[in-house]
C-alpha cells in the first residue's frame, strides 16, 4: 500500500515540474515586459480621457559611457490618479491597465504621454512610475520613477538606485535618462 502511494506521489510531483517546465518555457518565449522589436519609441501609457493631471515623459536610453542604446525594450506602467492599477477595486501591478511597450530609437530616445500616478489608497508610499529595461549585451534596469515634492518621497529613496527622483517642469514634462551597464 505505501508503494503504491509513492508511485501516485511521485508522479503528481512529477506531474507539477513538468507544468512548471511547460510554465517557464512559454514565459520565455515572449514575457509581457520586454517590447516587440517593432514597437514605437513614443506612444501613451494611458487611454484618451483618462482622468489625472497630464505628464509628458521622456528621455534617453544609454550605455554607461554615455553612448546610444538603439531598440532598448521598456516598458513602464502605473496606478491611474486615484492609486489603483486595476478598474477599482482591482489594484494588481502583474497586470496593470495602465502600461507601455517602446523601443528606444537610433539615438537612444523615448517618450510617452500619460497623467500623474497616484499613490496607493491608505499608504505612505509615493506616486510613482515603474520602469523595466533591457537591451541586447546590458544588464536589465528596474527602477521607479517619483516626483521631487511628493511628501511621501524619503531619505532612503534619494539614495537608493531602485529609485529616480525627478522634478515635473512646465507643462508637466519629466525627463529621464537610462543608463545600462554590461
């Protein structure tokens, strides 16, 4: 009797690795976050109408001596004004509604229209964009950007690289340059 429940054991694990194997194959195949090769460098992060305060974000992809990073794939996402990344009261960042896809252009530059963040619904935690990058012979970057004036902005987050403290000028333009490393 016990044989016969180590064999039903091993073949459920058996059955559960081969479903994560299946898992992760198809995640590399083509993963949500990197952009197709043919996607703009420019585009909106949210739909006409949304409501918020508009941004107009934008910057440059470049190698840590300062050169281009032509065909970068980023990908940035954000909550909507009241804080949430789902129609309320979804607020799942796995699966943003309000997201972009770009690659950098020849000179490395980027740029996309969207409203500002808003923090989380009864947190401490800033408004913030998140960003994912990668190019071909780089390291990935990830990173957020928060808003210099956000109370809710620390110490700690000036000082740490997981986070880009940036002014919103005149019109609420944002500016960013990605610097990726080999």
């Amino acid at each position: 009797m016990m044989t016969g429940m180590t064999s039903n054991r091993r073949l459920a694990a058996l059955a559960l690795v081969a479903a994560l194997a299946a898992t992760s194959a198809a995640a590399l195949v083509q993963s949500p976050q990197i952009a197709p090769p043919d996607a703009p460098s420019a585009g909106r992060l949210v739909p006409p109408g949304e409501p918020g305060a508009p941004l107009s974000v934008s910057g440059s992809v470049v190698s840590s001596d300062g050169a281009p990073v032509a065909a970068a794939s980023i990908y940035a996402f954000q909550t909507d004004a009241e804080g949430y990344y789902g129609v309320k009261p979804e607020s799942d960042n796995r699966r943003p509604r309000l997201k972009v896809l770009l690659r950098s252009d020849a000179r490395g530059a980027w740029a996309f229209e969207t409203i500002r963040p808003g923090s989380y619904p009864g947190s401490r935690v800033p408004a913030h964009i998140h960003f994912e990058v990668s190019a071909e012979g780089f390291a990935p970057r990830i990173f957020e950007i928060v808003f210099e004036g956000d109370p809710f902005v620390t110490a700690e987050m000036r000082r740490n690289a997981a986070f880009s403290v940036r002014p919103v000028g005149a019109g609420g333009k944002v500016t960013e340059r990605i610097v990726l490393t080999r």
